[in-house]
C-alpha cells in the first residue's frame, strides 16, 4: 500500500494532514474499502458513506481520550483504517484477521464492542457523565448514530438522559443516509426525508456557499440561519424540543464543513447535535445504484462489476419460498420485520402481500408487543429477526406474547455459530433463554423440507407462540427418517448402546459420528426431536433403552437443549448418563462456521471421539462395581 494512507499510523496523522490533502485520503480510503470487501465481503455501503466524516471526527477529536463510539459498528471501517490498522485490511473479518465491528483487543481507539444498533448514545451518556464526574473536563463524549438506529427506543431513553444535563460533555453525530439496511422506516425518517427533498434546504446549502463564501459552515451562523425557517427543519424542531443543541444539516461529505461544525459543538461545553446528510455507497458506483441496500453487507463480488459471487440456496430462501406458498393459504397470515426485509427473506412476501408486511425499524421490542395486538385482534404474525436480536425483545415474548398465549410465530434466522461477524452475532443464546418461557414451543429444521414442514407446523398453533430457528448459510442436504419415535424422526437405528439426539442442522455430524462409532463397535440410535420445547416423553422412554445419551446442538451448553433432556429424563426418573456437545459459553472470535464448529467439537469426528471416551467410561466404572449378592 502507498500513497497517504500509508503515512497513516494513527489520528495524529490526519491532524497533521493539510486541507487540500484530504480529498485524496478519502479516494485512498475508498479504494481500500472496495478492494477489501470485494475479495472478503463485508459491510461496504455504510463505510463508503463515512469517509469524510470519520476524517473530520479524527482532525477534530482526541481519540481515543475522547472515545468515538459508532452506531453500529460495522460502519467503523474507516475508523480502523485512521487509527493505525489500514495494513489489515486484506484480512478483513477472516480468522485472526481484523474484526467487523470495534474490537477492544485490536486497538484502543475501539473504545466499546458495540454491534447491536441503538446503544452508542447510552454509551455515550455513561462516559460524558463519569468524565464530568472526575473532572475530566478536556474529554468529550463522541456517539455516531444513523438514522437506522434512531427508530429504536433506547436511543430515544438516551437522547432524554443527554438533555437533562445541560452541560454534559457529549457530542452526538446523527449519520443521515436515509436508510438501515434498506431505506429508514417511521415517522422520524419521515421528518428526515422531507428536509432532504425540501427546496428551502437547498436554498440554506447555497446561502452557506455564496453569502458566506469560502468562510466554513460554523456553528453561530447556520445556527442562527436556521432559526429562521424552524418550521422547516424538523429535526432541529424535536432535538431542540428535548433540550438538545443541533448544528445543520451539514453536507457529510464536504469535509471541511464538517470538521468545523465538530469543532464548534466540541467547544460549545454541553450536548451538541450535529446532523450530517450522506450517501450510502458514495463512490463506487455498483453500491450507489443498488437499490436494495446500497451494498449493505455483500458477500465477495467482482469489483469491475459490483455482481456479487453466487452463494447457492440459502435456509432463507426456504423460509422465504414456504412464507409465501402459506400467505397464499392464509389472509390471516402477517408478517413483522425489524429493519431486516431482505435480510430475513421476507421481501417475497412484501412483494406478494404489501398489506400484510410490517417494518417497524430497528425496533426488536416493538416488533414483538405489536405482533401481540395483531393476535389478539384474530391474526397470525410471523416475526422474523436474526437470533442475536432477539435477545433484545425477551421480556416483550415472555410477558406481553407468551403470557397472554397468543399465536406468534417467531422465526430466527442466522441461529447458531454465524462466524464472520464475530461475538455479538453467534445466535448461541435462543434455545437456553426461550427454555423458561412457558407454553412456548421451539422447532429446529434439520434440512430444508423440514424447515418448510416445521413452518407449516408452527402457524398452525393457534394457542401459544412458537419459534422456528435455522442457521445462517448454504441449506443442509436432505436428511429422511427412517422411522418415528413419537414425534421425532428416527435417522438411525442402533443396538443399545449410544442415543445421539441431534438438534437441527447438527444432525449431520451426528449422523458421521455414528458411522464412526460403528467402526469402534459402539453402535448409535440417531433421533433428530424436532420439537426441542416441549421435548417429546418419548424421548425419556428411548433414553432408558440406551447406556449413555448423547445431546449435540448449535447453541451454548448452559442452559440448552442438553439439559433440557437431562431434566426430562430426571423427571421420568431414567438413570441414564447424560453428555452435552454444544458451544462453549464464551464470547467466539470471528472465523468462518465451519472453524467454530470444529474448536467447539461439534464436528463428526469430534463427537465420536468424546462419545467413545464416555462409553469406554461408563463400561469401565461399571466393570469395576462389586457384584450383587
């Protein structure tokens, strides 16, 4: 790597840049993000929108002293490049690579790991206090946020906190591009989208550069501007109602005004808005015109071309296919989104059925307490989000859906280890938190006919929500039963030794691990449950059958579906050992799945290993039992 950027070992070095030097850092930056994301993937879109305002953030704060705590995080890429870490970029988000989002481990200058939209401005609220509070009065609190992230309530419980200390070290840079992953939902991006398009804001841009001339866009003129058409600007008229100061808006991408505008609200000794206008994708023209999402997240694409390299049939596109043949069936058939359209497959059914598709923003909690109104008013919602985020929406599926036992489908997409995106993203937590749900039932597909058979099954329940949940990537091969045990399917049957209850999509490596475990002359019984809540009684009955049970599941240990079994069994008073393979309860650094499932034993070979240990276990000590009588 050459050129500017090569110079760039951390923010002293943009500081000490001239002005007439920044457009070609900018183009140097843009250049790396292309190239990078085209061989890697990654979150290209947001970046390409940021450049000159992360250049601005770095000449006119002191990271990290003042932290610079970005909302979300995948739009910190060129944060990492201005901060030392440029010469990493070409293993962006593969193992031992750097992160996606900020990581403490890479650099001091990633002050928070923050990756779940809507947190930046608590964050924010945090440290300005605790500055305030030691008489750190040289140190600022720097929050970027999007629009996107705006439509989430916690960022609106933080806007209030900020306000109510007048002068609370915090400076809050609003990112406006008009869009999350697909275009901002709400009536805030409603009020942001009228100023964009409205002629008198225009009309304030050219006043800026024709009356003032070359003199920056500082903070008492365009203040004082737009006092004047205060009926126009809506944004100025709800952050000023809360107390808030606002600068702008500020062309985002004219890095001198910017910088001056950062300048001003860093010196103004209290809360400051700034509200920069940018363009997601700016710069490469593939990302600019893709109306999706602007290259939000691709997969590796040619960068000649923006065509991203194809990924084969994905559980999204089974689920997606399935929601729709089911909205055909059914007019009572709605379903929910939380910023995600696309990437949770439900823009088929947006397409089919406008009327029935709901975007409520990046707004979990919502999603959740809405679809119950929408089934006690006599309808069925399906809502689709990524396992992570569904962290977030616990209490309002415990007590505003399951306590009322209404029928709500919850579907979790990217379930499991998702790998690339690092700690913040492996959906290992849904199948231990959902366990002390009551009434609540959870399927888990172990391919994709039985994704479709368990969707048709879940929104068939009609007095208790259920939730279906699959993982990120390619679909599994086809996996039929060879028998039925209840209600769970029977893959392989076996003498009495090992019962193997493989959760979902882990029942391919368990299916390996018995072959291998016929080899040892330890024979296997394979059962995938199906339905992992309420397990199936029939279960325990099997289990009594066997000398050692076996659960594997794409989850964390604690908490999962192993001790879900080991209960079962205990309640029906079956004395058989019980061994749990799943994901350690840990935070996972980024690396593909396939890599995770093998740290974590979760591979075939793994499994047969440890088994086989266990059974020679278990013979052993019973071997070594003084005979009865």
């Amino acid at each position: 790597m050459s050129g500017l950027l090569a110079s760039i070992k951390g923010p002293h070095d943009v500081k000490r840049l001239a002005a007439e030097e920044l457009p070609q850092l900018a183009q140097e930056v843009r250049d790396l993000l292309v190239d990078s994301c085209a061989r890697n993937g990654g979150h290209l879109g947001p970046n390409l929108g940021v450049v000159e305002l992360t250049i601005a953030l770095h000449r006119v704060f002191d990271s990290p002293r003042d932290p610079i705590i970005w909302d979300t995080g995948h739009q910190s890429y060129v944060h990492k490049m201005l901060t030392g870490r440029s010469d990493g970029f070409d293993a962006l988000k593969q193992e031992g690579g750097l992160s996606g989002y900020p990581n403490q481990a890479e650099s001091p200058h990633d002050f928070v790991e923050n990756s779940h939209a809507s947190t930046a401005l608590s964050y924010a609220d945090g440290l300005a206090k605790a500055f305030k509070l030691r008489g750190e009065r040289d140190r600022v609190a720097v929050a970027v946020i999007g629009d996107g992230a705006l439509t989430g309530g916690m960022a609106w419980e933080a806007l209030n906190n900020i306000a109510a200390v007048k002068d609370l070290p915090c400076v809050i840079v609003v990112n406006d591009n008009g869009r999350s992953y697909s275009p901002t939902i709400g009536g805030l991006a409603t009020h942001l989208a009228k100023l964009r398009v409205n002629r008198r804001y225009e009309d304030m841009l050219e006043f800026v550069k024709n009356k003032i001339g070359n003199v920056p866009v500082v903070y008492d003129a365009l203040h004082g501007f737009k006092k004047g058409v205060k009926d126009v600007l809506a944004p100025q008229v709800m952050f000023e109602d809360l107390g808030l100061k606002y600068v702008g808006p500020i062309d985002g991408h004219d890095e001198q005004a910017v910088e001056e505008a950062l300048r001003k609200a860093r010196g103004f000794g209290g809360p400051v808005i700034v509200h920069a206008l940018t363009q997601k994708g700016r710069g490469y023209a593939p990302a600019e015109n893709h109306d999706e999402d602007q290259f939000h997240s691709p997969g590796a694409f040619d960068r000649a071309t923006g065509v991203e390299k194809p990924k084969g049939r994905i559980w999204t596109n089974v689920f997606s296919e399935e929601l729709v043949a089911l909205g055909k069936e059914r007019d009572d058939l709605v379903a929910i989104t939380a910023a995600m359209l696309h990437p949770t497959g439900l823009n088929a059914f947006a397409e089919a059925f406008p009327d029935r598709t709901y975007d409520v923003g990046i707004a979990e909690q919502h999603a959740l307490t809405s679809a119950a109104g929408l089934a006690l008013g006599g309808l069925h919602p399906v809502v689709a989000v990524y396992a992570t985020f569904l962290n977030r929406a616990f209490d309002q599926l415990l007590m505003d859906v399951a306590l009322h036992r209404l029928p709500v489908t919850v579907v979790l997409d990217r379930a499991g280890v998702t790998g690339d995106d690092g700690a913040s993203h492996n959906g290992m937590w849904d199948l231990s938190i959902l366990q002390v749900v009551p009434g609540l039932r959870i399927a888990v597909p172990r391919d994709g006919e039985r994704l479709t058979e368990l969707l048709r099954e879940a929104v068939a329940v009609d007095d208790a929500p259920t939730v279906l949940r699959f993982p990120k990537g390619p679909v599994a091969a086809t996996l039929e039963a060879v028998g039925r045990l209840g209600e769970m399917d029977v893959l392989r049957s076996g003498e009495p030794d090992v019962l193997l209850v493989a959760v979902g999509p882990m029942a391919q490596a368990a299916m390996e691990a018995a072959v291998l475990l016929d080899a040892q002359g330890i024979s296997a019984t394979v059962v995938d449950p199906r339905w992992v809540k309420p397990l199936d009684d029939a279960l325990a009955d099997a289990a009594a059958a066997h000398k050692l049970v076996a659960v594997v599941e794409d989850n964390g240990r604690v908490g999962g579906v192993g001790d879900a079994v080991a209960r079962l069994l205990r309640d029906h008073d079956v004395d058989v050992p019980v061994r749990t393979f799943g994901i350690p309860q840990e935070f996972l650094d980024h690396a593909k799945r396939p890599k995770i499932l093998g740290y974590a034993g979760l591979t075939g070979q793994d499994l047969a290993r440890d088994i086989t240990e266990a059974v020679a276990k278990r013979s052993s000590a019973l071997e070594s039992q003084p005979a009865q009588g």
